[in-house]
C-alpha cells in the first residue's frame, strides 16, 4: 500500500479539518498522522497528513479545492527518496555528514551529484560512486561562472540543492532557478563577526555560544526562511580553534536536520518564515 503526505494551507476557516478528512475517508484513504496549525494573527491555516491507500491524486486534490478557501495551496505527493545535488567548496565536514548517512540509508534521498568550484574534495566524493562536477570559477566573473554551474545542475531532476559550506555568493539571477529548494548552512556570528576566520574574531570578542543556521535561500544573503538552528555553550577554556572544531560539529547537525525535514516534506514557507511539523 502506498503512502502519500498532503499539504495544504489556506485562510483559516470553520470545519476545516472535518472537511478535509471526510473527502480521504470518501476515497478510501487512511490518515495515518496528522498535524495542524492555525497561525491566529493572520488567520492562515497549515496542514499535513501522511496518508495511505490508492490515492487518485487529481480527483482528491480537486474535491480538496472545491470545499477550501479560493487561496488554498495544495501539495499531495508520493513518500519517495528525493533528488538532490550538493554543493561545496573545500569544508568537507557538512559534505562528509550527508554521504555517511547517504551511504547508511538514514538519508531518505538520492545524491545525484557533488558540484564544487574546487576540486580538493573529489577524493572523498569519488569512495562513494557519486559524479563529481569541478566548475572552476578561476578567470570568470560571477555571471559566466554561475552560467556554467547552472549547465551543470540542469543535466539533473533535482528537488533540492544542499549549499554545505559552498563559500561564494549567489546572485539573484541564480537564486530565482530554486527558489524554496536551496538550502544554506552557516554560523550564527552573523552578522557580527563576519569575513574570514570568524571564530578566532569570536575568541577574541570572548562569545559564550557557537550557533549554527540552516536556511532557503533568497535575494537577501543568509536571511532567508530558517529551518533549523542550535547552539552550545563555550567558555574561557577554549581556544579559537577549539571553537571551529565545536561549531562545525554544530553546522553538520544542524544543517542535516535541516535536509531531512524538508526531505520530509515537514516545512511550509510562509513570507520569510516557516512552520514544520
């Protein structure tokens, strides 16, 4: 029996719920978890099921729309592995995460390809059987460079594009090809320590937590709908590199918690922000 998740978010309204699971009962589907929102300052409403049973997509999705809001957004899709591609530059402890767990099955997608403006971590790529895209960015300007890496990600069907550690900024133009399906990692000194080595400017300052972020990316650099953050706590002991050692194991966790619930289908995007089941 197969499982799909549904989504759906709209203007809040009355009976909402009672709607929804009397369409799925009506065609033979089983609710088998489901989770629910109403964010009350704007009266919008946030929805998702994993259900099971032969799912008629086009005809649920319809019925769905003919007793929802006019605004409704619906999302009904088969619980598959999803298609992603990686992108790095020379840090190769977020990259290193996400094939260990890739390799071991606790990654519930499939890593179609690592692309990386060096070629430092083709070794590590290459144990795992996984094509390996160089696209230099040496004598280009940014918008040759991008146009290139964009030739290589559109040989692939991908759902998202996993930026660990992938150090160059990204314009607009390159942005808008995914948008709501880049998703960035980076320390939370932003923006107070910003440029190179920030955790030896963090030593310095004398911080008392290492934090990470994972985000989408948008127009604005690292402001873009959170997913997921943690921090820890450090003190005076510890040295500037001890600090980078605990803040990469932080960016690792974070950012794969990060892929795993949008591999979930668990994140509604919703203006600059997000609600996850």
């Amino acid at each position: 029996m197969s499982c799909y998740i549904l989504k759906i978010d709209c203007s809040d309204s009355k009976g909402l719920i009672y709607k929804i699971s009397d369409i799925l009962y009506k065609n033979d589907l089983n609710i088998e978890k489901n989770d629910e929102y109403v964010d009350a300052e704007i009266g919008k409403f946030f929805y998702r099921a994993l259900i099971s049973g032969e799912v008629n997509a086009q005809k649920v999705e319809k019925e769905l729309r003919e007793c929802m809001p006019k605004d409704v957004n619906i999302s009904l899709a088969k619980k598959t592995k999803k298609n992603i591609i990686i992108m790095v530059t020379k840090e190769s402890h977020c990259l290193g995460d996400l094939l260990l767990k890739n390799y071991s099955e606790e990654l519930n997608a499939n890593i179609l390809a690592v692309v990386s403006n060096y070629d430092e971590l083709k070794p590590l790529v290459d144990k795992f059987d996984i094509p390996y895209h160089c696209v230099s960015h040496e004598n280009l300007n940014r918008a040759e460079h991008e146009e290139k890496v964009l030739a290589v990600l559109k040989q692939y069907d991908v759902d998202y594009i996993i930026l660990a550690k992938y150090m160059r900024i990204l314009s607009s133009d390159f942005v808008k090809h995914y948008e709501q399906k880049m998703i960035n990692i980076h320390h939370s000194f932003l923006p107070a320590f910003i440029g190179a080595n920030p955790y030896k400017q963090a030593f310095i300052r004398g911080v008392k937590i290492i934090g990470a972020t994972a985000h989408f990316v948008n127009d604005n650099l690292d402001e873009g709908p959170i997913i997921s953050q943690d921090v820890i706590n450090v003190d005076h002991e510890f040295s500037w590199k001890d600090m980078q050692k605990a803040g990469k194991n932080v960016e690792k966790n974070v950012l794969s918690n990060a892929v795993e619930l949008a591999l979930e289908d668990r994140v509604f995007v919703h203006g600059n922000k997000t609600i996850i089941f």
